[in-house]
C-alpha cells in the first residue's frame, strides 16, 4: 500500500503526464468513430476532441485519475479480453487453440483473412477470432452467454453494474455487413457452427458494454494482480488465464501495430475504436487511457503516446528493471521523449497506409 508520500508522488506523475499530453498530435490523427456513423475526419469532430483521461490501478488497490476518467465509453473491440478469457476457462487448451490461434495477422482487426495452414483465425483480438471465442463461452443460450461475459466483466471492474449500452447495440447491428459476411464466410469454411445472426448480436452486445476510464484501469489491474481485483480482492478467473490472455494481450492487442507496440511500449493491452486503451504491467498497475482520435491502426493517439511515454520515460516497460520504474518507485523520470512527426512516427506507416473506411467496427 503507497504511504501518503508515494500517493502524492504518483498523482504528480500522472497530472504531469495528463497535461502534457491534452494537446493532440494532429499530424497522426486520421480519424474518429461513432457507432452506425462509421469512421469520419477530424474536421467533424466536435466536443469528442477534447475528451481525454488516465487512470491507473495498482495490484494494492490504489486508484488514480486525471481527465475526464467517470465519463462512459463502449469496450467495442477491448470486449474481446473477456470474451477470450472466459473462452479459455470454459474449454480445454487445446479445444481452444484448434479453433483460433495466437499468431500476429499483421492485417487490419477487420480483415477477412485467416490462417489457412491451420484453418482458424489467427488469434482472438482480431474480428475473425473474437468471433470463435464469443462462440466458445458456454451457456444455454445467448442471452445467459451474455450475462456470464458481463458477469466476469463486472467482477474485473468491481464498481456499479455495468451494463450493455442499447443505443450503441441497436447501431452497430444495423451496419454490421463486414462482421456478417465474416461470420457466414466463416460457417461455410466450418470454423464456425450454429446461427450466425445469434452469435452476431451477443458479440456486438459485448463490444457495446460502456465503461468508465477508472473502470477499465481497474479492470486492467485485475490482470496485472492474477485474475483477483486488487479492489474487492473478488477472483475473476483462475490464475492461469492471466498469463495466457495477457500473451496474446501483448503480440496481438494493438491490431497491425502490435509488433512496434511490444517493442517499444512493452506491456501487454487492448485498444478499440471508441478511443480505449486497457495496458497491463503485470504486478504492479492496470492503466486505462481514453481519448477518441484515432490513427490510421485504429489506435487512440493520445493513449498510445501516454502509454509509450510511461514504458520509456517512467520506467514501466514491461523488461525494465523495478529500479527504472519512476512511477510507482524510486527511479528517476527520463528526459521527455521527442514529438512524433509524420517523418518519425512511433509506429512506422506503410506509403499505401489511407486511413480506416467509413465502416463500423462491429
């Protein structure tokens, strides 16, 4: 437990690092998303733009916020953690592992690309898989796969009900095409069985959760302390899922920046495109970033230059020694990385890159 001078120690940090960041860096940022809008430019932003909140959650169960941390979001692709975790406490290994991999695609989340060696999807953070693993929850039927998804959801975030947001359900099924055809495509390779049209609701369901920044930092902290909420102390899972998720977390979670991202930030998390980053920094913190502009992988700008300075200027990478930790030790912050530009980015862009097409995620 941080005594009142680490507390206070650790709330400058994150002040400091929530008012650095509030100005966007608009040479990256490509576009926004709203549920059955799609994507759109920034030029049609309004008040989106300026949202923005860090949260972090240690594994002792001290919460810390900057920004607009209790405004509600949609988990959109971030739902696929769960989906997976519970997937993989429902089956055995190897049941799981025949059905979808644990490969980088390398492709967009959408792609309708698959590993065609192995016949599956590459691995469960891309739509194809979190299809299959959605499809693995066991239940009676949809509506009690549902309520165990949200069930362990609430578990991890341990503050109020969370519940599925209608409105952005009602939304995303009625621009679903891509993640339909995905799905029928699917069934008639035989990676997936059963009704198609079921299995799309429960998935865009899930992905229509709302969270709050401080909720899904908490969340995150779940995982950093072994499947138990350092919060309630309530386990969500058994522990073994925390090291099988957060492997896939780490070479999968950030679609086809993945690679850069493990690299350079080094800590396993998620990101969807209503601006959300979960990171985990295993024994120690869960962060939660919200901010909606997105680059041209989908990422929150904001939450990937939040989450890269953490790993390098304040020591939380994820093979860094506990003596370069500047945020919750004793070390000491390094200088302040240098602005990305179109010429440096962070995450390299390919030449023939054009950002995401107006369609819904899903």
């Amino acid at each position: 437990m941080a005594g009142p001078a680490d507390s206070a120690r650790i709330s400058a940090r994150l002040n400091e690092l929530y008012e650095r960041h509030r100005l966007q860096d608009e040479t990256r940022l490509a576009s926004y998303y709203a549920s059955g809008r799609g994507y759109y430019p920034p030029a049609e932003a309004g008040e989106e733009s300026d949202r923005f909140a860090i949260c972090l959650a240690t594994v002792d169960g001290e919460i810390y916020t900057a920004g607009d941390h209790d405004v509600p979001f949609a988990l959109q692709s971030i739902s696929k953690v769960f989906a997976y975790a519970l997937a993989l406490a429902d089956n055995r290994l190897e049941d799981v592992l025949s059905r979808v991999g644990v490969e980088p695609s390398g492709d967009a989340f959408n792609s309708i690309v698959f590993d065609e060696r192995h016949h599956r999807p590459y691995n469960p953070m891309v739509n194809a898989g979190a299809l299959v693993t959605t499809d693995l929850v066991r239940g009676p039927s949809p509506a009690r796969k549902l309520e165990r998804i949200l069930g362990l959801m609430q578990v991890c975030a341990g503050d109020g009900p969370l519940e599925v947001d209608e409105r952005t359900f009602s939304r995303e099924m009625r621009s679903a095409d891509r993640n339909r055809a995905t799905a029928y495509l699917m069934r008639a390779e035989r990676m997936l069985d059963g009704d198609v049209e079921d299995l799309l609701s429960l998935y865009l369901h899930q992905c229509s959760v709302h969270v709050s920044c401080a909720q899904l930092a908490v969340m995150a902290a779940t995982f950093a302390n072994g499947c138990v909420n350092p919060v309630t102390g309530e386990r969500a899972l058994p522990r073994p899922m925390a090291r099988d998720v957060l492997s896939v977390m780490y070479t999968c979670g950030m679609y086809d920046a993945a690679g850069q991202w493990a690299y350079e930030v080094g800590v396993p998390a998620k990101s969807g495109v209503s601006g959300g980053i979960l990171a985990v920094v295993p024994g120690k913190l869960g962060i939660g970033v919200w901010s909606p502009g997105l680059d041209v992988y989908g990422n929150s700008v904001r939450g990937v230059d939040v989450c890269y300075e953490i790993a390098d200027r304040l020591g939380l990478h994820v093979f860094a020694g506990d003596d370069e930790d500047a945020m919750l030790g004793s070390g000491t912050p390094g200088k302040v990385r240098q602005a990305v530009t179109p010429r440096t980015p962070s995450a390299p862009l390919r030449e023939h890159r054009q950002p995401p097409v107006a369609r819904p995620e899903g």
